[in-house]
C-alpha cells in the first residue's frame, strides 16, 4: 500500500512531504515522488523528504525553485535518482550522517543530471 507524489501545491518556502496520505479513508505510504511534482510549490526554496520515499522520478525537481533537499531516508539508490535533478535549481542535497558518504557517490552531476553539494 503505497503512493507515488505527482503534485505539490504550496506557498510555503519550505515544503514538508508527509509521510503518509490518506485516500478515500485508507492511509498509503509516500513512496515516491513524480517528475516535476514541486513545480506548484511556486515559492518553496527548501523541501524535506521522508523516511519512506525509495525513488524519485526523472525531473524530480525541475521547473521549480527548491535549492536544498533535506532528506530523511535511507532508502534511496544509485538507479532510484537517475536525472532527478535534471532541470532543477536543487544546489544543495543534506542527507543523514549514516548515508552521507553513500548518497554523495549517488547524487553526481552524471547520475542525478545536475552537480549538487551533499551535506
């Protein structure tokens, strides 16, 4: 019982991806998160991506004006970020200490499209 994040709508700097979402009654997990899914989000600059999410979709970010990804999972791969930063201002990705050094070999200009600091 999962869902996939298509959209985004806020006028909040900084956006929070809740964990879960209930639909019709029924909770799902936030197990991904779709292209472009933050271009509605018309002022965030910040987002922060739960423990749940596993992959993120191509152009995770693009057209939107997000310039840090907090992340709080662990659960991300090589494969699951391939061109999710593609067409994105994202400048910064902060990710927990014990996947620091994993996710600053994951998150390179040539697997996630665009040359980002991890923190």
């Amino acid at each position: 019982d999962t869902v996939t994040l298509k959209s985004v709508k806020s006028k909040a700097k900084k956006v929070k991806v809740p964990n879960t979402l209930t639909i019709n009654g029924k909770k799902y997990k936030v197990t991904a998160i779709g292209a472009k899914a933050f271009k509605n989000a018309k002022k965030a600059t910040q987002v922060v991506i739960p423990k749940n999410v596993k992959k993120f979709a191509k152009k995770t970010f693009a057209k939107s004006k997000v310039k840090t990804v907090t992340l709080k999972t662990t659960k991300l791969k090589k494969k699951t970020v391939k061109g999710s930063m593609k067409g994105s201002k994202v400048k910064t990705v902060k990710a927990p200490k014990s996947k620091k050094a994993a996710y600053k070999k994951i998150f390179t200009k040539k697997n996630c499209g665009k040359k980002v600091k991890v923190k």
